[in-house]
C-alpha cells in the first residue's frame, strides 16, 4: 500500500470527525473501538480492516468515503478466491438435496481437524483446500447410491469450510472466514447436523467478535444453543456469550455465562462428532473465561482472568491433542492483561515473554489484535513513566 493513501486515510477520518464535533472518544465508544486504536488511524499508517471502515463511515454519516480510502490503501487480498469459492459453495449447497447426491466420505477431514490446533493460520490452507475440492468433485460425479455416504460427505465439507474459516480468521480475513463459515452452515443445514451448525454459529460469532460486532456476535451464539444438544456446544456457546456481554460492558450477565457454560461442560451429555477444533476442551473453557473477565472492571476479575489463564496454559502443556498453539499463546496475552490491569508490571512481562519470541509465522491475527490493548494500558498511568513499561514498550514495537 502506497503511503499517500495511508495519509489519505487518516488525513480525512480527523477531518470528518472533528467536522461532526466528536472527541477520538466519542467516535471510539460509537464504533467499539479504544481511544489509542482510532489515534492510531489519524497519526500513523495504521488502518482499519473494510468492514471497520464502512463503520467508520456509517458513525461519521460519509457516505463511503472511508472504505474507499481504506480500498485503495490495501493490497489485493489472497484469501479472496478462497472466499469466492466458499460464497459460490453455499449457493450451490442450499439448493441441494441430499438424496441426489452420490459421494464418498473423504477420510482426510479428521486428521485436519486435529492437526489445525498445530499449525494455525495459512500453514494447513492448500491441503484443507485441496481436501475439500477433493469432496465436491466425489459429490459432482455422483457415482455412488449409498444415501449415507453421501450425507458424510457433504457433513465433510462443512467441516472442512469450517477449518477454512479458523484458518482465514487466524490469518486476519474476517470476511473471508466468515465466507467459509456461510458455507459450512449451509452443508450442516443439508444433512441436519445439529453439532455442526451449533459450531458454526459459535464460529461466526467468533468471527463477529474479531470485527467487534459484538450485538451480532451475541445474536449467532443464542441461535447457536438451539442446536447444541450433544457434546461440547453448549459450553463454548455460552462461554462466546460471556465474550460478547463483557466486551458490551455488560460484567453480570457476562459472569452468570461463565457459570452456565461451566455447568454446561460438566453435565454435558454424548461426545463431539470430531475432535481437534471442533472440541471444546476445560483448558478451551478456563481460556475463555479469561479472555471474558479482562474485559470486565479490574480487581477481582482481572485476578481470576489471569489465573485462568494460567490454568489453561498447565492443561495445554501437560500435552494431549487438545493443545492449540495459538490459544495458549493468547492465553499468555490475557494473563499479562490481567496481571496489568492489578498493577503488576514484572508478572506482566514475564507472561509475555514467550509470546515475544514467536517466530513470525506463529503470530495468528488475534495475538497482533490484543497486543494492542496491552500497548494501550502500557502507554496510560499509571506505566506511561515506569521504565520496565517503556522497555517492554520498545520490545512489544519490535515483535510488531
């Protein structure tokens, strides 16, 4: 991106919001946004994703004038055939009716599952691409009659978009993941399958999250408990729903969430359909719990944050194929958060220390985006003048 258009950019939302007599706070609090993340926009060459662009746009009654800066300032996205795919699949998938089909199961979609909570991010993308064209192109030559061989199959590529979604997200796509997601709804309302449509409205409300859609976000987990009758979906609905009322400002009905999703996990009935990140593990429901109560007032709250993520980060590390290296990492984030939110700097560093040595292609899109938040707190009082925070600082640009 040229830096005339990142100037452009944030040369014209100043304008704007100081032509509409709004304070960085108004304009932060219209959008969800922090003060420091919209000062950013206007001073440096920091830009916001499209979809926080256009609502940039809608707080500031202009029009399109923002996301056609942000557009030009942006390099052609390399997620955007993927996307177009997963659009074109849901067309196609919601006119379809199963018993037509003849297909065979591809066997690949387990193992990926599993193996994602490794390799986070664009590292799988080709080989989970590749293995769903594979289960179209069994589903297009329609030589099998077996009815049930074809419901797996079509079960196969809604979890094989729904992995395509985590990876787009994880890669910092919202718009395309979300892409995925549609379409792996689309084969889960084809075959009934309630587990997989109960993940894939946690799923776009994870995705919501990321793009600070937070109303819409809570929306998708309510419609997603509808659905969540077996295994673990219950739980990590109801633990988004924590999420999303914590990051609404909303500290008691985000705990109340916290206790149902934990009532939920141990009273859960029947087993997951498919493990890897398709599973919802106790170290899975201490992370988001942490992730919940930083957002919440400090205190107590920002204490237990921490020391669920902590506890999370144990049960990652005693091993198992439940370990995702990207939760843990941000697991390590949020205990930091916590542990500056009570006004303990060196427990903060010393969570982050791991995280600072990621090499680059470790670095998932969530862990840059609560970064940001720890360097907004180590900006403000009372570390604005402490010298470890102006060291941690330097370091934090670095990693950047």
């Amino acid at each position: 991106m040229a830096a005339s258009d990142l100037g452009a950019f944030g040369a014209e939302l100043r304008r704007l919001r100081n032509e509409r007599g709004l304070s960085i706070r108004d304009l932060a609090e219209r959008i969800y946004q922090s003060k420091t993340v919209v000062s950013d926009w206007e001073n440096t060459s920091k830009i916001p994703q499209a979809d926080i662009a256009a609502r940039l746009d809608e707080a500031l009654d202009s029009g399109h004038t923002l996301a056609s800066l942000q557009a030009a300032a942006t390099l052609p996205d390399p997620h955007q055939p993927h996307e177009r795919e997963s659009e074109h699949l849901a067309q196609q998938l919601a006119a379809l009716n199963a018993s037509d089909l003849v297909p065979e199961v591809d066997r690949s979609t387990s193992r990926l599952a599993v193996d994602y909570l490794g390799s986070p991010g664009a590292s799988l993308m080709d080989e989970i691409t590749d293995a769903r064209h594979e289960a179209l192109t069994a589903l297009r030559a329609r030589r099998l009659r077996n009815h049930h061989q074809v419901r797996y199959l079509i079960g196969d590529v809604g979890y094989l978009s729904g992995i395509l979604a985590y990876a787009a997200l994880d890669d910092g796509h919202p718009r395309t993941a979300l892409a995925h997601a549609n379409a792996a709804w689309e084969a889960a309302s084809v075959v009934g399958s309630d587990q997989l449509r109960a993940w894939i409205r946690g799923t776009q409300s994870l995705i919501l999250r990321f793009a600070q859609r937070y109303p819409e976000a809570l929306d998708r987990t309510l419609d997603g408990l509808r659905y969540a009758k077996t295994g673990t979906a219950k739980a990590r609905l109801l633990a988004g729903v924590a999420q999303c009322q914590a990051n609404m400002g909303d500290a008691p009905a985000a705990r109340l969430a916290l206790a149902q999703a934990q009532t939920a996990f141990d009273e859960r009935r029947g087993v997951d359909e498919l493990g890897g990140v398709f599973s919802f593990s106790r170290a899975k429901l201490l992370y988001y719990s942490g992730s919940s109560l930083i957002w919440l007032e400090g205190g107590a709250d920002a204490r237990k944050a921490r020391d669920q993520a902590h506890a999370a980060i144990r049960l990652w590390q005693d091993g198992g194929s439940d370990r995702s290296v990207a939760d843990e990492a941000l697991a390590h984030v949020y205990a930091a958060t916590g542990s500056l939110q009570v006004r303990e700097l060196e427990e903060a560093a010393a969570d982050l220390e791991p995280i600072l040595s990621l090499p680059a292609g470790s670095r998932v899109s969530w862990i840059v985006k609560r970064m940001d938040r720890i360097t907004g707190i180590l900006r403000a009082p009372p570390y604005d003048k402490d010298p470890l925070a102006r060291d941690l600082l330097e370091r934090i640009k670095a990693y950047a």
